[in-house]
C-alpha cells in the first residue's frame, strides 16, 4: 500500500503537521487490550463470515461462497475496539464496541453504519430473543443486560444484575430464555482482616524474622469464620432471565471464577460454560508453583433442578512434575469460547493460552486437539503466537472459523479431519511492532512448567481478576528497597494476601507492585520460575515483553462528563467539592491527599510509605487511584449481600472508600462525613489519563441531522479536539461516495481522505445529511490517531481514497 503519489505524500504532511502541532505523535496506535467476546459469528444464511477486527476498529465481512476459503470482501469502520457481533439479518448486523460503549448498526448492503447506540460502559455481547423480537445487550461494566426493540432502536428495558462482569451471552433453543455468564464471578472468597486473622506460620527460613500481621483469604462459608464473614456471597456465575419478560428467573453458582465462553447444547438446552477456576485459598508462592488455576468446561443443566458439573480439560495431569514437556504438549489453558455442532453431540473450544482448540463430547472429555499456530506440542514462541479467541461454525460445510485474537487472523479448522486448512488475515493491522511482539508474552500458558497458565490467567486481558492471593514466601529472604526520598526499607517474604493489579496504564509508575518491591515491569521476570513453574525469559524477550505493556492504556472513567469535567453530585457527594478538598485541604497538619496521591501523575508519587505512618503492619507504595471505579462490588453489611469478596487497600480488606477515610490516619477528615461523601465522590470520578469523549460516536441522518442533540456533540467534540483531548474522525457516506475525514483543530473544517478533495465544514457536512446525499458517524479517538484511523488508514503518507 505505498504508492508514489507526491501530492498526496505533500498534502498529508501538511495536514500532520498544521494538525494540531502534534505531528510525531500522528503516527500514534493507542489500544485499550478489549477482550474479544463473541467476535464472529455468521449471517442467517450463512453465505458471510462476521468478524471483529478489534485492532483497527473495524467489521471484516468474509464471503463464503467457498466455505473453507473465506474471502475477505469488506472492512467497515466502527466503534473503537468492537469485541462482538451479531447478524440480525442478512443485511443488518449489531457490532458491540468496547471502548466506545456502544453498539454500531451495519448495513452490509451500504457498507456502512447506519445507526449508532450508547448503550453504557464498557458493553460485551449482544443477542436477539423473545417474541416479538429483542435485542440483549451486556454492559460488563455496569452489571447488567439492556434490552432493545431492534426495530425502533429504543430501550425497552434495563435489566440490573447480580454478578460481576456479564459478557458472554446465549440464547435457549426455543428463544425464551437469555442466558450471560459473569466473567469475573469470583469463587466465593473474601478476606480476613489482619486484626481478626490468626498470626502467619513460622518461616521456614529461619533466618527471617517473624513475618508481619495479615489478612487471611477464606471461603466466605467457612463455619470457622461464620462471626467475622457476616454477609453473604451468592457466586452467581451465569444468570437466565425471561426473554418475554424480560425479568431474571434464577442464578446458576458454583460455575466457574472466569467464565468467559458460553453455549446451548441445542439439542438438551443444557449450558456449558469454559472457565477457569483460581485456586487462591492455596496459601503461598511455592504451594501454588504451576498449579494456579483449573481450567475447565461446567455442564450446567438447565431443568428444575439444575445439576452443575465442572469438568477439568486437563484430567490426569500430574502438577507435581515441573518441568512437564509431555503435559505442555496437549495442555488446554484459559478456555474463552464453546461453540456446539449441529448434533449437540460434540463442541468445539477455544484454548488462549496455549494454541489448541479441541473437540469435548457432551460429557466434557476431549476427543480432539487442533493446533492452530506453528508451535506444536511443547515447543513455545510467544512472539509468533496465535491466540485462539472466538469461534464460529458453518456446520453444512463442517467449517470452524477460529479468530486469533493474538496475531490477528482467521484459521479455517476442518472438523471432519481435525485440522487447519487455511489462515487468513482478519484485516489490516496497524499494531506497531512492540504490541505484535510482545503481546504473547503475557497470554502464552506454554510459559509456564506444564502449559496451564499464564500471566492473564489472573490479569485477565491485562486487568484484573478481582481477587486477592497469598504469593509470599516462608523460605524466601529479606528484600532491601531504596526509596531517595523516603528511605530504606526491608520487605519481609511473607507479604500475605494481595489484590490482583491492573497491568494498564503501568508506564511511568515505578516501582510497581503494592509494595514497591519490584523496581520495574521487567523485574516480574522471576515469577516464570517462581510463580507458574518454567523458567525466566532471556533478557531481550522480558523487554519485549515490558515494551507491551507500557502500550497499554487504562479506559476513560465512565462516571466523568463527557467534556471531562466533573459530575456536581456521585453517588450522595459533590466531586468537585471533593476534588477540593483532595488538592487543598489538609487532614493532618501540613498533609493533604494530594502531597502523596498527586493528582496530575495518576494519582500517586511513587513514594513508599513507612508501615507507621501508614498505621498498617507493612510498608506499602502509595498506590495510583486511576481504577478505584472498578473496584466497587465489595459490601460487608451485616446480613447483606455481597458480590465481590474483596474492595480497597493491598488486601481488599476495605469495602468503601467511606471506610476507608474514616481510618484514623486520615485525621479530620476520618470524622467528617460530609468530606468523606465529597472525596468519595471525587475518587470514582478520578481522571485515567484518557478523555471521556475518546471512543464517544454519534451517527448523523436525515432523521436527525438538524437535531439538537446532534449540534450538541459536534460542539463538544469539536471543542475536546480542539483542547487535544481526543481526536475527532467521520466515517460513512459523504455526498453520496463513502468516506473518512478528520477534524483540523487549527482550521475547523474537516479534511477529506482524497488529495486535492476540498476540505468540509460542519455546517456543509450537516446540510448534506439533513438532505439525504450523507449517513456518517462520528467518533473521538484517542490524541494523535485521527490522521490514521480518518485519512491514511495504513500511515503510509497516501490518502486512503488514493491507495
């Protein structure tokens, strides 16, 4: 795609440059490390293939006239980072936007979205049932599935949750019932605070002083804890809800920890569910050594008495044996979608973590393994690892289209004879060389001593697992931390139970780990050894990996306005009162919140903080407060209900932020409940680093192109590229021709992705649409991408009109 064509080649310089003043950074490639759902499925007919090209925003449209040769025919722009899709017919097509927290409606026909719904924060699957007919949609972020009549596009209903996290969902043979599985469950385990735990076990390096106070993770319905546990845990796993009705009709527990794939057994109407199970009641780094998870497929059937039956994908395996070549060569790791053959007598999974899908009958056990990527057997290359995410099926042709989430292509299995056939590129792909390199690093389960976990079998696509682990080390020894600032100090092994962190947004903020104790990303390398039982990376494949890391971005935070400004009132506080008193108002003489947590670096110094001014038995790092958001699902009310086991602090030990500032160490404030509701307020709405409005789209018709609701966008994020918050793009029908443009904020008129093609003002822009000649959406998206993802698709300096 570099062809010689010098007025294009001039024009896009001039544009980079007179852009906004930010023309190196015009080459940028931001990602957010969405986790793919449902990325492909099949129209109605089953003449195309759907799949998402995450990585470039876009719907690849594959014919398959030849089943086991799909050909690509489309790619349409959509929302940022679609992760699923869905064919309502065979020409209108739901795709699910991660990032964008929406829905893009595509007409196949058109080549183009015809519509656009904001749906909530960070939305996964969509599914149509009931009759008439409805459209469910899961916001992950916001617990709960939302339900639309797809043919006015109006909401109908909210659906509220409990449980954590629905993506993945399915639909009962008849079309009565939706089924969502909850992708961060959980396991039903919670902590102990150190204040009612029982001491730490002696180390067994006696060398080591007696290690500090810590929490305890239990079962939340262990008897022996039945006077401190005092809520309840449902573990809700995967939830049926009425699709007439709309209404929930029951939960199913004991499912699974990470439940991210899930189908009907269209023959029973049975569920199954591909999962992973966390084995974190498992005290200590080196009783856990290679055996962190269970990874899993639970039958769950759906009669009045439902029987549920979790089935191990890796029966036998003897996890004592570290190194184990022969576990790793047929080793099935983080299941992430099941898809049944027509029969229901056997279905197919995808295994992320280590290449493979294989074929389970209806009882679970596996007849089948395909690998899918050119390290076979026990033989690991993360660099060029596939990563098996989705998949669909064409059962006349007895074609399973598996979607690499990792190298982003498609793998065309034959199931008669077990095998790939054919790989195809889901799509261009503008991941710059650090992602495409070292992405696998942090999925490949081969990584480990027998090829059964990986690092995201707890940072689930880099996040989080909403758990807490005990990682210390009884026969470990004494670590010294420099800290220029604040001093020395000596961090004991036995560290006790720890909240999983997040693994976005990393760069900048060493040292990491709550401690500190882990100078740079690049100082993880130990727990391949240590942890998942392999062996250390070379030095040049940790930088690999550590350089994608530092790509990946933290979301906005969906409770900021979309002008990035504060709310003026969040949940019962006043954030901008709130944010007052974090910057200016002192708890303690001569300390505020923000001479530790500063608010302009994420929300931390970096500093490591002395147990005793912390009024904690450990040392700790003062930790960023960028994803406080995600961390809410945690209550210890008295006779309540709780769905998560673990909230706020190293240990998760506080279920509020209110709690928590009514600790004594936060002096005033701790007894001022109306500062505390403020800084609460203020907390959750705390700035990531990326503006509300990135990933924000509004779709622009005749029907509401004079609206006022549209003037209001485009005079929003007209004025949020203008402050370099975002960049602002359009994509669809302009005057009749399909189209990208990209907003110039020095200008204000929108330039075209053709050399020579007169630049467009919004009042033109308008008056086409309101007339009928234009159907274009537009989008923010991330600052210093809008040249790439409006005008220069590929970054090549040649228009996209022009390629």
């Amino acid at each position: 795609m570099h062809r010689n064509n010098g007025a294009a080649l001039l024009l896009s310089a001039l544009l980079v440059l007179s852009g906004a003043g930010r023309a190196v950074a015009q080459t940028a490639y931001e990602h957010f490390e969405s986790p793919q759902v449902h990325p492909a499925r099949l129209t109605p007919d089953g003449t195309k293939l759907l799949v998402t090209n995450t990585a470039d925003s876009r719907l690849s449209v594959f014919s398959l006239s030849s089943p086991q040769s799909p050909t690509l025919l489309a790619e349409i722009p959509v929302g940022l980072e679609p992760v699923s899709v869905n064919a309502r017919t065979n020409d209108e097509v739901w795709v699910v936007n991660h990032v964008s927290d929406s829905i893009s409606i595509v007409s196949l026909s058109q080549g183009l979205v015809v519509d656009t719904l904001q749906v909530g924060d960070e939305p996964a699957d969509v599914v149509f049932a009931g009759s008439p007919q409805r459209a469910f949609v899961s916001v992950a972020r916001r617990n709960e599935v939302r339900v639309y009549d797809p043919a006015t596009r109006a909401l109908v209903k909210t659906i509220a949750l409990q449980g954590e996290h629905p993506r993945a969902l399915a639909v009962s043979p008849s079309g009565g019932s939706v089924y969502a599985a909850f992708a961060l469950s959980g396991n039903r385990t919670t902590l102990i605070p150190a204040a009612a735990a029982p001491a730490q076990p002696a180390p067994t390096n006696t060398s080591l002083p007696p290690a500090p106070d810590s929490g305890l993770i239990v079962d939340a319905k262990d008897p022996n804890w039945s006077t401190v546990v005092r809520y309840t845990m449902p573990d809700n796993d995967v939830v049926e809800i009425n699709a007439g009705t709309q209404t929930v009709t029951r939960y199913f527990s004991r499912v699974g920890t990470v439940n991210l794939g899930l189908a009907v057994q269209p023959t029973t109407g049975n569920l199954y569910v591909a999962n992973t199970d966390a084995r974190n009641l498992v005290r200590f780094e080196p009783t856990l050594r290679g055996h962190i998870v269970d990874n899993r497929v639970t039958r769950i059937t759906t009669g009045s008495t439902p029987v549920i039956t979790p089935v191990e994908l890796n029966p036998g395996l003897d996890y004592s044996v570290l190194p184990n070549a022969t576990a790793k060569s047929t080793a099935l790791a983080q299941p992430t979608d099941i898809v049944f053959e027509a029969s229901g007598a056997n279905a197919w999974v995808a295994s992320f973590g280590t290449d493979r899908v294989a074929r389970i009958d209806a009882n679970g056990t596996v007849v089948a393994r395909v690998e899918v990527g050119p390290s076979i057997g026990a033989t690991v290359n993360p660099r060029t690892k596939r990563g098996p995410r989705g998949l669909a099926l064409h059962a006349a042709s007895g074609s399973l289209y598996v979607v690499n989430r990792i190298s982003n292509t498609l793998s065309v299995v034959n199931t008669s004879t077990a095998a790939v056939v054919r790989e195809v590129a889901v799509g261009f792909d503008p991941s710059p060389t650090a992602i495409r390199q070292g992405r696998g690093f942090l999925y490949d389960a081969k990584l480990s001593g027998n090829g059964t976990a990986s690092c995201a079998s707890c940072h689930i696509d880099a996040d989080l697992d909403q758990l807490a682990w005990d990682l210390g080390n009884p026969g470990g020894s004494m670590q010294t931390v420099v800290d220029p600032n604040t001093g020395t100090f000596s961090l004991h092994p036995m560290k006790g139970p720890m909240t999983t962190q997040t693994l976005k947004g990393v760069k900048g903020q060493n040292p990491l780990h709550w401690r500190g104790d882990k100078a740079s990303f690049n100082d993880f390398n130990g727990a391949f050894a240590a942890l998942m039982g392999g062996s250390q990376l070379a030095s040049a494949d940790m930088q690999a990996y550590t350089d994608f890391i530092n790509t990946v971005r933290l979301a906005p935070n969906p409770h900021r306005n979309r002008d990035d400004t504060l709310p003026a009132t969040f949940g019962g506080g006043n954030p901008i009162a709130g944010e007052n008193t974090f910057l200016t108002e002192q708890f303690r003489s001569g300390i505020t919140c923000n001479g530790c947590h500063t608010a302009t670096a994420g929300g931390t110094n970096r500093a490591l903080i002395p147990a005793n001014v912390l009024q904690e038995p450990q040392d700790m790092k003062t930790a960023h407060l960028r994803n406080l958001y995600q961390k809410n699902n945690f209550r210890k009310t008295v006779g309540g209900t709780s769905l998560g086991g673990f909230g706020f602090t190293h240990d998760g030990a506080i279920a509020t932020l209110d709690e928590f500032l009514a600790q004594p160490v936060f002096g005033t404030f701790s007894t001022d409940p109306t500062r505390r509701a403020n800084l609460t307020a203020y907390l959750l709405c705390f700035p990531t680093g990326m503006a509300p409005a990135v990933g924000y789209s509004r779709t622009v018709s005749s029907a509401n192109a004079s609206s006022t609701a549209v003037s209001s966008d485009v005079t929003l994020l007209e004025a949020q590229a203008r402050a370099g918050k975002i960049d602002l793009v359009i994509k669809g029908k302009v005057n009749g021709v399909v189209r990208g443009l990209y907003y110039n904020p020095l200008t204000r008129v929108y330039d075209v992705d053709a050399a020579g093609a007169s630049s467009l003002s919004w009042s033109q822009l308008q008056s086409s649409a309101a007339s009928g000649s234009s159907l274009f959406t537009l989008l923010g998206v991330p600052p210093g991408t809008g040249v790439r993802m409006g005008i220069d698709r590929d970054a090549d300096g040649v228009l996209d009109a022009n390629e």
